[in-house]
C-alpha cells in the first residue's frame, strides 16, 4: 500500500515491461466506497513508464486502477494486463513535521514581549524544513508558526498557551 501525504502531490505511475512508449495510459481513483474520484491521463516518462502526480485533498483509503490503450481516444485497449493499487491519503507526516517544531527541530523564535517583571508575555514560534532557512528567518522553507501567551497571577505562571497561526 502507498501512503499519500494530504496536500502533497503524489506520484501515479504504471510500468510496461517491454518499455514500449507508442501507449496511452489511463489512471481512475476510486474511494474506498467505490465512487470514481478523478480520472488521470499517464504520458509515457522514459523506458515504458506512464505517469503523472495527483495531490489527495480528503484522507481515506483509494485505490487506482491502470490500463493501457493504444490509441490516443483511449478506445482500444492493449494486451498489457489491467493493474490496481491501495493507496491510504493521510496527515501523518504534516503531524510529524509539527511535532519536530514543537520540540524546538530548526525553529526561530521571537517578536518576544516581557512584562515589567521580565517574565515572557509573548513570542512567535516559526519552524523551518532546513537549519540554514532556520537562520535565515524568512518566508524560505516555513513549514509551521505558533504563537505563544504567557499569563501570570501574582508574579507566577498561571496560563500558557501555544497556539497555531
């Protein structure tokens, strides 16, 4: 089974063993239900391998179904067997790139505010997908931003809160 990270393009690709490239692929996505999702034209890649990318905006469990045709009009199948995949579309690596900016993995901090104490008011959090964009502190590789409010009764911490932006 393939797993399809939400929102992120995913690779669609059925293989001829003879590398033959003259063919004309098709891909349907169903869901698990069995409604036909979307249909996607595979142009021939490089040595018999048909393709494209499709990005998956609703988690759930699909399959694809491939089939080769020999004409353009897609009327006249060929003798290459017709092939299926499971594919499960979820936001498990989304969470586990929040999870690693949580635990402080190549994050930025600051827009800090202090109270006359010097205790922490607020603060923005922004996680970044490499160190050297961490450093950089732009709009480059920005995966996450949170923001942070501290609240304190009589000189000690008594809210905080981290909240997604």
């Amino acid at each position: 089974m393939l797993r399809a990270t939400l929102g992120e393009p995913v690779p669609i690709q059925v293989q001829v063993s003879t590398g033959q490239s003259d063919l004309f692929g098709l891909a349907k996505v169903y869901n698990l239900s069995g409604t036909l999702v979307t249909t996607i034209p595979l142009p021939h890649i490089v040595g018999g391998l048909y393709g494209d990318t499709h990005t998956f905006t609703d988690g759930g469990h699909y399959t694809v179904v491939y089939q080769l045709f020999t004409d353009v009009g897609l009327s006249t199948p060929s003798t290459f067997d017709i092939e299926a995949e499971a594919i499960e579309a979820n936001s498990d690596k989304t969470n586990i790139l929040r999870i690693l900016g949580l635990t402080h993995d190549n994050v930025r901090i600051d827009e800090q505010t202090y109270n006359t104490e010097g205790h922490l008011l607020t603060s923005r959090i922004r996680h970044y997908d490499t160190e050297a964009n961490a450093d950089a502190g732009g709009l480059s590789g920005l995966l996450n931003t949170w923001q942070v409010t501290a609240t304190y009764t009589a000189g000690a911490l008594s809210d905080y809160r981290v909240t997604r932006s």
